[in-house]
C-alpha cells in the first residue's frame, strides 16, 4: 500500500467512524490475527489535523497512545 494509499484509507475509517457514531454506534472486527493491534482512528485523525502532520508521520510511540485495549 502506498503513502497515499494508506493516508486515504485512515481517513475513511475516520469517516465511517463518525457515519457510525451518528446512527449510534458500531461493533466491528478489525482483524482474525489475534494479536494485531486496534487504532483509535478518529483520535489518529484529529491528532495529526492538531499538529499539521499526515499520519503516516506519526512516530512509532506516537501511534502506540491510540491503541485501544
């Protein structure tokens, strides 16, 4: 996937984050690989809209705060 590949696929997940929130909500199963990690999408996107950087951007330690647990 490229840089842009990647930057557009974030922020259409952040869109249908939001598309989710408005019909009240979503259950959803990002991954069958057990140990794969869970973003926090729309907080990646209002984080980077905050600090004028692409996602792609973000350090490692950076998008490890948006994991969701």
């Amino acid at each position: 996937m490229s840089e842009k590949e990647r930057i557009a696929f974030i922020e259409k997940l952040a869109e249908l984050d939001d598309m989710a929130e408005k019909a009240g909500g979503y259950v959803a199963l990002n991954s069958d690989i057990e140990d794969e990690p869970h973003y926090n999408y729309r907080a990646i996107s209002k984080y980077c809209k905050e600090k004028g950087i692409e996602p792609l951007d973000m350090t490692i330690r950076e998008l490890n705060s948006f994991i969701v647990h």
